[in-house]
C-alpha cells in the first residue's frame, strides 16, 4: 500500500524514469510538431503558395496519425519495440526533412503526411508500452503524464513555431526537429526492451476494410466543411455517418479489428468508454477557432489569444495530474463530473464569447472561466478511463485495445474539427463575416458542441456503473519477470 501511495515518485525513479521519458517524449515530439506547423503555415504560404491546399495540411496530417495508431499493433507486433519507435522516427524525419526543403505546397502535403503517419506512431506506441513496461497500479499516472505532454506542446510550440516565423525562417522550425527526433531514438533504443509482452505476436492482416471506411469518413466531413454552402457541409456529415455505421458493421462482424473484441456490442462497457472518451474530445476541438473569436472580437493580440486558448490544455494538464491518484469512489465521482464540468463551460463560452466586448475585462474574464472549466472536466477522468480501456480489455487484446485509445482519440478530434468548421461556416463567419457574423458563428459553435458532453454524461455515467467489474491488478511483464 505504501508503494501505491508513493507511485509519483515510482514512477518517476529508477528504471522507471527512464521508460517515462522515452514514452512521454514520444507524444511531447508529435504534440510540439503539430503546434509549430499551426503556427508556421501562413509564413509556408506567403513563400511558396497554396493558399487553396492550406486546410489539407491538417487533414492529411490527421487522417495519416489516425493511419498509424490503427497499424500499430501489427507494427508491435513484427518489428518489437525498438523496431517499431525506429520505424516511427525514420517517417518522421523523412516527413520533417521533406517539409523543411519543399519548394511546392503539394510537396509540402508529402511531408506533413508522411509526419502525421510517424507521429500516429510514436503517439500509439507510448499507450501501448505503458503495459508492457509499468506495474497496473502505475498505469493512470503514466496514462496522465503521458497525456500532460499536450499541455506543454500548447505553450512551448506556438512559441517555438512564431520564432522562426518572427526570423522569417520557417524551414528551420521543421528542420530542427531532425537532430531532436534522432536524439529521441537514441533514448529509446537504450531504454526500451528488445521485445516484450506489447510485442507478442498477435495477426499479421490488417483491418483494411475498416481502415478505408475510416478514412473516407473523415475525408468526407472534412472536405464538406471546407465549403461555405451549406448544401456540401450537410451532405458531408452525412456521408460520414453512413461510413461510420458501415464501419460499425464491419468490425463488429471482423476477425481482424481496429478495437477489441466485442468492444461494439450495445451493452459493452468498452463501448460507453470509447463514446465517453470521444465525446470529450469533440468538446475540446471548438478551441480551433477561440484565438479568432479573441481577436476578432475582444482586441487580443494574436500571441495573447493563443495563451488564453491554451487555457483548455492547461486544465486538462492539472485536473490529469490531480485526479490521477483517486481511488474508488473518487474515480467514480471524476468520470461523471467531467463531462458536468465541460457541459458547463461549453454554456459559459456560448453566452460569453459573442458579445462584441473589445477588451472587456469581465467578459473576459467568464471566457477564461469556460475555457479552463473545458479542459479542467477533460482531465478530471481522463487517467482512468484510459486505464479502464486497457482493464476490460481481454488479455490477448491488450495490444489492439492500447492503441485504440489514440484511434478513438484522433477520430474524434478530426471529426470534431471538421465539425467546428461546418457550425462556424453556417453561423456566419465568412458570409456576413465580421463583427456580425463571427459573433453568430460564436454562439452557435459553442451551443451544439455543448451536445456532445451532455451525451458524455450519460455514457460517462455507464463507465461509472461499472467499475466495481473491474479485473484484478495484474503486473507486468517486467515485474512479472
């Protein structure tokens, strides 16, 4: 029991230190990545063109990490650990070499996909060693570390991508991320084990079915949201909910899965945590759009709208690390307040951002109220759902059921991305525009992202329920051992 109260600082010494640094590094590299190249693009287009491709380098991006966290039990699987993370850097490198030298944006679309299948990598890997290398009782405060590495890529990659921006030296920004990447791997091929219990062999098929399903899913919301027509937004979404329920069929009916066994099934606990989790995350990704509401309308200037932004990963960060540590009754009572706790800042941000304040310090100051209570509610359960995945999970799913959580993960914030964009066209900013028009796309933005974690709450409250089910503490391979 002292060894369980004491497990921060176990987690964060001797042998175990080191497996935190090479898991944690691996999201904090993808994480940073994508901050830098938010912040870098405009200096991107006014050099080398494609303002009419610039959406793409999001969508690519995600549609190639979603590719790579779906593929890496197989990559796990034969390749071990050190093989894989090797495997992951090389296509990250290649992405960050190819970016920094392109002379064209469609060579630039190359490189920030071929960053986004080596960044879905590494970001799957960190889930998917975390069983492999901590004792169980350790696996919510790695889960929160790991996951607290978006909180920091928030403040240090803006800042990192709008140096070289402000030095008129885009290329740097990605080029530098070439000597920090092969620093990285050497870490990892030290620490990392040969192989492991995450590299059992487990299939060699790939879900390629439900793979392209996903795919054209998010293809589908994402290009129909990037018209200013209604008629497209709508058909998109659509699209995409008919690709999702075949996919739904598809794995439900497959020998070869994205998720574990039975995790579909209407009355799986596995299914409430997946739906809990993606929810959340639909919530999170109306922060697209929080710098241009804070500028547009409340006078922030673009380097202080980005940190207020970033109030939504601060939250997280600090509720993760808080909660990481309940037990029993305190799990439960974080994974049904979160969603409460986003609900409610999702209501704040709907009734406060519109109003045309500029500068006004009490608006403001509901504003940033909204935006930490978002990120605050995320983080309250987030360890322990995750956790929880990888506990009802059968235990020769383990590796399917790891990196199904970056899958979920990085659906929802495609799709909810995607979403943001569509509510913000048809709210009005682009036609009226404006002061106007971007106070409606405000408001409305806010108000039915608000559905989501107000779904959240019943799912939530599902995952709750059911806690008492949970298996007993196993140890991992290298305890075991």
């Amino acid at each position: 029991m002292a060894e369980q109260e004491a497990s921060w600082c176990k987690l964060l010494s001797g042998p175990n230190m080191a497996y935190s640094l090479a898991l944690s590094g691996g999201v904090a590299l993808h994480a940073i990545n994508i901050f830098v190249a938010t912040t870098v693009l405009p200096s991107v287009v006014r050099e080398i063109g494609g303002l009419e491709l610039y959406a793409w380098n999001t969508t690519l991006f995600v549609v190639a990490s979603i590719l790579g966290s779906a593929l890496t039990p197989m990559l796990l699987s034969h390749s071990g650990s050190r093989g894989a993370y090797a495997i992951a850097t090389i296509l990250f490198i290649a992405g960050s070499l190819t970016c920094a030298l392109a002379p064209s944006m469609p060579v630039m679309l190359i490189g920030r996909t071929l960053q986004g299948l080596g960044g879905g990598f590494l970001f799957a890997l960190s889930y998917a060693m975390i069983y492999a290398v901590f004792e169980e009782y350790l696996w919510p405060k790695a889960m929160a570390l790991i996951s607290a590495m978006w909180g920091v890529a928030t403040l240090l990659g803006p800042a990192i991508g709008g140096m070289f921006a402000q030095m008129d030296a885009w290329r740097a920004a990605f080029g530098i991320l070439i000597p920090v990447t092969l620093l990285y791997i050497m870490l990892v091929w030290w620490v990392l084990p040969t192989r492991s219990r995450a590299t059992t062999p487990t299939t060699s098929k790939i879900p390629s079915a439900q793979l392209l399903l996903l795919v054209a899913a998010v293809l589908a919301v994402s290009v129909g949201s990037a018209s200013a027509e209604p008629l497209f937004n709508i058909t998109g979404v659509v699209l995409a909910i008919v690709l999702l329920l075949l996919l739904v069929y598809k794995e439900s009916s497959s020998q070869v899965r994205l998720l574990p066994r039975n995790a579909l099934r209407r009355n799986s606990p596995l299914l409430a945590l997946y739906l809990t989790i993606g929810l959340l995350v639909i919530g999170m990704t109306s922060e697209t759009f929080v710098p241009y509401f804070l500028q547009t309308l409340h006078a922030q200037t673009p380097l202080i709208s980005g940190y207020l932004a970033a109030l939504m990963a601060a939250g997280w960060t600090v509720s993760e690390i808080w909660s990481s540590s309940y037990k029993h009754n305190g799990i439960r009572r974080a994974i049904v307040s979160g969603p409460v706790l986003v609900l409610a800042g999702m209501v704040i941000l709907a009734l406060s951002t519109p109003i045309y304040a500029q500068g006004g310090w009490l608006v403001l100051a509901f504003i940033c109220l909204g935006l930490t209570l978002i990120g605050f509610g995320i983080g309250l359960g987030w360890p322990h759902l995750l956790t929880r995945v990888l506990q009802l999970a059968p235990d020769d799913d383990q590796d399917t059921a790891a990196t199904s959580i970056t899958t979920v993960q990085l659906l929802a914030t495609a799709l909810g991305s995607a979403l943001a964009g569509m509510l913000a066209n048809l709210g009005g900013i682009n036609h009226p525009g404006g002061i106007e028009g971007t106070s409606s796309a405000a408001f409305w933005l806010f108000a039915i992202l608000a559905i989501a974690p107000l779904i959240a709450i019943g799912s939530a409250m599902r995952v709750a329920s059911a806690l008492e089910q949970a298996k007993p503490v196993r140890l991992s391979a290298k305890t075991a051992s």
